[in-house]
C-alpha cells in the first residue's frame, strides 16, 4: 500500500485522475462529456447535466490553482461558458439537464433544483479564485437567484425544488442542497471575503446540523415537509434517486463532519465562537463508522436507517472519499497520532478504496460495487460523478497537512 498520508501520493493520485477524463472529455462545441465507460469511453455524446457541468469546472479550476498548467485554466473557462450560456434559462436560472446537439441546447429538464443553483454558485466561486474574473458576475447572480426564490429567512435554509418558467417552489425540503449550499458559500467566502456568505455559511450548519438535527436524534436525517418537520417515509424503498435517497446517509454525516471543520477554521480566523462545531463533527463521524463500516467486507455502507440497522449495503464511491478527508481533518484538528484513532480510520478507508475503487488500469475510482465489494456495471462516472469527490478529497487533505 502507498503512503497515503503523503502529499507526494495525495497529489499523484489528482493527477491520474485528471488524466483518465482529460484525452476525452472535453466537447469542441461546448463543455464536457458527462458519460464514461470504466475504459474512458465515451457512451453518451449528447445528455448534459447540470451537476456535472459544474463540476467539471470545479476540477479544473482548483487542478489549476495547484498544478498551474495553461490548458486546466483554459478547460475551467471553457466549462464555466457553457454553464453559462448553454444551461442558462430565458427567464432565469440554469436547467437541471439539457440534450446538446450542433451546439445548441435543448431542455430535457428545466425543473430549478437549489441543489443545481448551488453547484452553479461553487463553479463561479472557484473560477474565480483560479482566475477569471468574469466569474464574479455569475457568482453575484446566482446569490440573488438563490435568495430570492429559495432562501427561507423564518427557517434559516433554503428550498429545494421549483418548476419552470415561473419559480412555483414545491412542498418537499431537503438537508442536501442546504450542505452544498454551505459549501459553495464557504468557497464565496473564500473567493471574495464578503461576509455575507460566510454569515449563510454559518446559518445552514447550525440550522441543518442543529436545530433539525435534534428533530432526529442528534443526526441529519434528510426529508423534510414544507414546514421543515422530518419526513421519514419519503423514498422509503426507493433506491432510484441519487440526490434523495431514504435514511441517515453515512456519507453526508461525514461530509458534515468536514464541512464542519472548514467552518470552524474560518470562523476562528474571523474572530468568531465555533466552540460547538468539533464536539458535533466528532458525533457525526464517530456515529457513521459505527454505523455504517461493513465489518465482514470492509468499506462503508450507503445507508442506516432511524433504529441503526443498514438499509443499504452497497459501496458508493463518494462515501468512502468524504469519509477519508473527514478523518483526516478531525485527525489534523484533534492532534490524533495515528496510532488508534482518526488517523487509523483515514488509513482503513483509504487501504480499502485503494484495494477495491481505484482503477489501477484506466485511472479515477469505480462508482457503485456491491455490498462484497463486485463492480454493479461498466459506467464508470455517468452524469454527476466527474470524480470531483474523490479529487477534492484529495485536495481536502492536502490542506489539512498544510501541503
């Protein structure tokens, strides 16, 4: 096994993954191919989403910001257009997925998710901190899309869904595009220094983390109602949808944990009290390992339900690389040693990953594998993946060892 601790291998590991997607993945005529076979393979030309879209700006953008190649800048800018232009809407917004055909976008989903628009806000904030500066339009724009038609002051979080063309918002609420939210404005904040977005940052942690997590015994779940009581039938035995699925996610009590610690990190530099953020990062990480580690096939499940038996055995990969980043920060934070401990968990996850999710053939980390740990099919990274949890993982940990 390699020295996973290693900046040398943290940063090796960016690279090969940048290069599975880099030979194929950029589309002439607008953004990028959002669909690949384990071998790079391109199987659909067309389909584009908007998650990925983002994302794919998000990775090059932060490679150039740590490699300072010409083309990942150039990549970045390319991305961010056609985020633009290609997923912009008439009367606002950026539709969910888009069918791009000789280079002309027709909508295959205009349904405006809070989720998207955060995603939409993240890209904008790290092509600005890569560099370009047209970014910062975009960025101030997609704030005043969120606020006015998903911020919910009363609650303090935002809504998830609403219909197009006029914005109508529906009646489910959902914690997972409120802790990406908290993430793309954590990286406003970082990008531009104005306090606002540090201020929401703060607002959707304690709110998610806090208040509705004390609705759930301490934990996120994820459904809500309109008027933000737990829904705890929504999608139960649903396994179809990616953005909701049923029960406490092991890998979003994670994602809070390093999210958590980000902020508190911040928050301390701005002078503030973050007193209560290590104790309640600690609880969601230490909860998910006990939960959610398949001790008979290593790895960590996707799902528990409220009475802590698992709902879903199956191994995604995004699960196991926030899981490892989370470790890592709160190991850093912490003073672990490594001998027992967060240090111990960053190394189990990472020596399973290594063993069973990276494709040491291609390149990047398989998506799905069942719960012994066998591949579910050949598509490596369909529309949403990009691998821009495991890259920013990477980059997480780096930053956490001060590399």
């Amino acid at each position: 096994m390699p020295n996973f601790r290693s900046p040398e291998f943290l940063t090796g590991h960016i690279l090969r993954t940048l290069a599975f997607y880099e030979p194929v993945s950029r589309d002439p005529s607008g953004g990028f191919f959002h669909f690949f076979k384990d071998d790079g393979t391109v199987y659909d030309r067309r389909t584009r989403h908007l998650v990925s879209s983002t994302r794919f700006v998000f990775n090059h953008a932060m490679a150039y910001r740590r490699f300072g190649r010409p083309d990942d800048l150039a990549a970045a800018r390319h991305g961010l257009a056609f985020v633009q232009h290609a997923h912009a809407q008439p009367r606002d917004g950026y539709a969910w997925q888009i069918d791009w055909h000789d280079a002309r976008a027709t909508v295959q989903d205009g349904t405006h998710h809070c989720y998207g628009q955060a995603f939409v806000l993240l890209a904008h904030a790290h092509a600005l901190m890569a560099g370009i500066d047209e970014a910062r339009v975009g960025l101030e724009h997609t704030w005043q899309l969120m606020e006015r038609h998903f911020w919910e002051p009363q609650h303090a979080l935002y809504a998830d869904e609403a219909t197009p063309p006029d914005w109508q918002v529906g009646p489910y609420r959902g914690q997972n595009a409120n802790m990406h939210a908290c993430e793309a404005m954590l990286a406003a904040y970082e990008a531009t220094q104005d306090m606002r977005y540090l201020d929401r940052a703060q607002a959707l942690a304690e709110s998610v983390t806090g208040r509705l997590a004390a609705l759930a015994g301490g934990l996120v779940w994820e459904h809500y109602r309109d008027d933000w009581s737990v829904d705890w039938d929504y999608n139960r035995g649903d396994k179809s949808n990616i953005f909701r699925p049923w029960g406490f996610q092991t890998g979003h009590l994670t994602e809070w944990t390093k999210l958590l610690l980000q902020l508190e990190r911040v928050l301390v530099a701005a002078g503030r009290e973050a007193a209560w953020i290590v104790p309640r990062a600690r609880h969601f990480f230490d909860t998910a390992m006990l939960r959610g580690w398949d001790a008979a096939h290593g790895g960590l499940v996707y799902g528990f339900g409220p009475d802590g038996a698992v709902c879903d055995r199956d191994k995604y990969f995004w699960v196991q690389a926030e899981s490892f980043a989370a470790a890592a920060l709160l190991a850093a934070r912490t003073g672990d040693a490594g001998d027992v401990g967060y240090w111990n968990w960053y190394d189990r996850i990472w020596a399973y990953s290594w063993e069973h999710f990276v494709d040491h053939q291609h390149g990047a980390w398989y998506r799905i594998l069942t719960p012994d740990n066998r591949k579910i099919s050949d598509e490596k990274s369909p529309a949403g993946k990009t691998d821009y949890h495991t890259m920013g993982a990477c980059y997480d940990v780096l930053r956490a060892l001060g590399a």
